[in-house]
C-alpha cells in the first residue's frame, strides 16, 4: 500500500517564543512541500500551543520535557527510553532536526523513523536564522522566506478592531526581557510613552507577564498610566488580536518583539546585548537601534549597552514609524 500523506515531525529544542517565532518560516515551508501539517517536538516556554493555535501547517504539538539541572521527563537515560517510545508511537516518516546534538538523531533512529534530515553534528556555534534556512533550503531544494507569518482567529480580530478608539495611536511596549542586560531602564520607556503621548495622543499596551510585575506596577503608578494598558493577566493567545491592531512596537529584543514582527506591525527593536545579525535582520518589519558607539556588527552578546542606547533616537524614531 502506498501511504499518501507522510507523516513529518520537526524536531526544535531551543527555548523561548523568540525562537519559536523565528523558526516559523522553515516549519511552514516543510509542511508546503510535503502538502500535510506537520506535528513539532518543542519546549512547553516556547509557548506553541498559544502562538499556534489557529495555524494550520501544525498538526500535534508535542512537549519536550528537559530542563537545565537535568530533572525534566526526557533528561538523562530513562528520558530518552521515554522519549524514543513517545516518537515512536506516532509512526514518523521523517524528521528535521533543528539541532546538533546526537542525543536527538539516535532517538530517531530508535524511534523507527526512516528519513532523518538534521544540522551537522556537533556544531557549536550558529546564527539561528542564516542555520535554519541554509538547511532548510538544502533539504526542500527550494527558496524560503525568512519572514514568519503568526495565524490568529479573524473574529478575535475584528473585534478587537471595533472596540479601539481611532482617536488614538496604539503602541505595544516591550518591557520584558531574558535578563537584565537585555533591558532598557523602565523609567526610559515611561518617559518615551509620555513624551510620544504629547505629541501624537497614543495608548500603550504594556506586553510583560507575571515575572515583571515590578515594571508593570512602575508603568501603572506613573503620570501615563491612564493611557496602559497591561497584558499582565491576559494568555498570550489572547494578547495576539491586540497586537496585530497596534500601529507600533517599541521594545527591547524580546519574545514579544518576534510575535509582533511575526503579526505584520511595524517594530522598533533596542538591541543591547544580543546579536543583531541573527534576531533583527530576519523581518522587513524590525527597525532597529543599538548603543552609542556600536554597530549591528558589533552589538552582540555581551555588549552591555543598556546605558548606552539614545533617549532622543528612541523618541525621534518612534515619531517617524508612527506617522
């Protein structure tokens, strides 16, 4: 009998919806070619099962349990032997391994999947875009975009349309960020959020979770404060129609920055400490400003620039994409 659909399963370890994002465009275009959505092993942080939700390339989405002090479900032996048996009870014909690790290439093996497509072993260091779509392309024989595309249920949008007040530009602000480095100073976007507000009447939509409730409650006991609006108790699922109706982001490089890239809306990324060439150059939609005395070439891990990024650069460009 000859099977007519193939059944695909990408493999993505990485962590954070950042990546999750990024890595669209190339789980797409495998599930185009072999005309079937394709199910993806990833990390529950990476947030799939609400940033894909209404995407219909994805079939299943399963969880990759490890964790960095080796306690997940699929850590150390016993973890793998689970994993290779959950794989194996899906009856895979292929597999795109977005990683280097021989871990995931054996237990595919042992898993029973014939057709195994993964990067070379044992590299250690990558851009994570210019990686996925050289491999990508290798392995489809085709050219992919390196722009994402994030699906979301058309009602929820329009109905978030007919509630915003035109009277108004609506700005998401990314305060968040994978550490302290990677932030601006709060008082920073307070003051921008303010001084955009004199100028072009504006709401702001605060995209952070519970873990900055700090800067969140900074945000909200500050003279602004009547113009935000917090996405603090709201699943991430539910923050998408909203960000898809802002005329702007402004933020640092955070998973909020690649969701909204993701969503079509124009973007203002503060680069700081994290590369430029691999998390700001992939989306039309990112504009990008980094430390005084830096470059996009040479900002990077570890660049520290925090102190460094201009106030009046911030502004003057956030004037220019909203008008």
């Amino acid at each position: 009998l000859i099977k007519l659909k193939m059944k695909v399963l990408v493999i993505q370890p990485k962590i954070g919806m950042g990546d999750m994002v990024i890595y669209l465009p190339y789980i797409h275009a495998i599930s185009k070619k072999y005309r079937t959505p394709v199910s993806i092993l990833v990390k529950e942080n990476s947030r799939a099962n609400q940033l894909l939700a209404e995407d219909r390339h994805i079939d299943e989405i399963m969880l990759l349990d490890r964790s960095k002090n080796n306690t997940g479900s699929h850590d150390g032996l016993s973890g793998f032997i689970k994993l290779c048996k959950e794989i194996k009870l899906k009856n895979f014909d292929k597999v795109f391994i977005y990683n280097s690790s021989l871990r995931y290439f054996l237990i595919s093996k042992l898993a029973g999947i014939k057709s195994v497509s993964q990067y070379p072993l044992f590299r250690k260091k990558d851009n994570i875009v210019t990686s996925a779509k050289i491999f990508t392309e290798n392995e489809l024989d085709l050219i992919v975009s390196t722009q994402p595309e994030l699906n979301i249920n058309q009602e929820s949008f329009d109905k978030v349309n007919q509630n915003l007040s035109r009277e108004f530009k609506h700005v998401c602000i990314g305060i968040s960020a994978s550490g302290v480095t990677k932030r601006w100073a709060i008082e920073n976007f307070i003051g921008l959020c303010t001084k955009i507000n004199e100028r072009i009447p504006s709401k702001f939509y605060l995209a952070a979770g519970n873990n900055d409730k700090d800067l969140i409650d900074k945000f909200l006991s500050s003279e602004i404060s009547k113009n935000c609006i917090s996405f603090q108790d709201l699943k991430i699922k539910e923050t998408m129609p909203i960000i898809k109706n802002c005329d702007l982001y402004i933020g640092n490089d955070t998973g909020w920055l690649h969701i909204s890239s993701a969503l079509g809306i124009k973007c203002l990324a503060l680069f700081m400490d994290s590369p430029v060439q691999a998390y700001g150059k992939y989306s039309k939609n990112i504009n990008i400003i980094v430390p005084e005395g830096e470059t996009e070439e040479t900002t990077t891990h570890d660049t520290l620039g925090a102190d460094k990024i201009s106030f009046e650069k911030v502004f003057k460009k956030s004037i220019a994409l909203l008008n």
